[in-house]
C-alpha cells in the first residue's frame, strides 16, 4: 500500500472541505440566530439600514443560511451554493469595511455566537478568511468544470 497516494487531498476533496466548513459556518450563524432571538432582532434593528429591511432579513437570513449549508454538502449544488455563499460573504465583508471606514455616521452593534467576541477588524479578518477559502473552492470548481466541459466536448467529437 502507497501510503503518499492514500494521504493525497485530491482537488475535489479540497474543495469538499471547504464546503462543509462554510456549512459548518453558516448552520453554526443560523442555529445562534435562533437560539437568542431576541438579540438578533435587536442587533437587526440597530443596523444603519433601514427598519424594513431588518425585518425582511430577521426573518429569512436564518433560514436562507440554513439552507445555503445544505446546498453546499449536496454533490450536485455544491458548485452554485460556491457562487451564492461568496455572495454572501462579500455583502457581510463589505459592510464591515465600509464600517471601519468609518463610512456610517455610527457603528452598529456586533454578531451573535463566537463572532460576538471579535471586534470589527478580528470580524473583517475573520469574513477575509473565509472569503479567502470560498475563492479557492470556486477556482477548483471552475477548473474541474472546464475539464469536464472539454473532455465532454472531445467525446462528442469523436462520436
């Protein structure tokens, strides 16, 4: 037995890890929002948007993170749940830059769970992270892709 080829992380397992840890990521933030309810609605409301929206977002952020986890363990909704989740995170990144910019006439309360315990820079670093590794996960979902598309395209050549 080849150990080296045992222990090798294929692309496509790379790119599965990264998944599940931003399901991991996205569960933990929708089942926290939940859990303190009361909380996440008093932190939506303190947001320098306005109050409609943090209605609109109290009531389907939770959800929508939930299932956005779900689509990224799927075999076949891995690739666009990629493309929605580094959506996502630029929106929540951009908002916390836009933050520290001082681009808000105030700065609004912070996130529940164990972001709570990060100020705004350790936040931004933290959505950088994961940002970060949701790029790589959708670079080896291209590449994957377009191999596919070319070998697909060379079968259907020589048929």
């Amino acid at each position: 037995m080849d150990l080296s080829k045992t222990l090798k992380i294929t692309a496509n397992s790379k790119r599965e890890i990264i998944a599940h840890m931003l399901a991991f990521l996205y569960t933990y933030t929708a089942i926290n929002k939940w859990y303190d309810w009361e909380s996440f609605r008093i932190s939506l409301y303190n947001q320098v948007f306005p109050e409609w929206l943090g209605t609109i977002l109290l009531y389907s952020l939770p959800p929508a993170e939930l299932a956005l986890a779900i689509l990224l363990v799927g075999r076949r909704t891995v690739g666009p749940a990629l493309w929605i989740s580094f959506g996502l995170l630029t929106v929540f990144t951009g908002y916390i830059a836009l933050t520290l910019m001082g681009v808000f006439d105030r700065v609004p309360c912070s996130c529940g769970g164990v972001v709570s315990a990060l100020g705004w820079e350790e936040h931004l670093f933290f959505n950088l992270f994961f940002l970060l590794i949701n790029g790589i996960a959708l670079k080896r979902s291209t590449k994957d892709l377009l191999r596919s598309n070319k070998t697909n395209g060379s079968a259907r050549l020589s048929r």
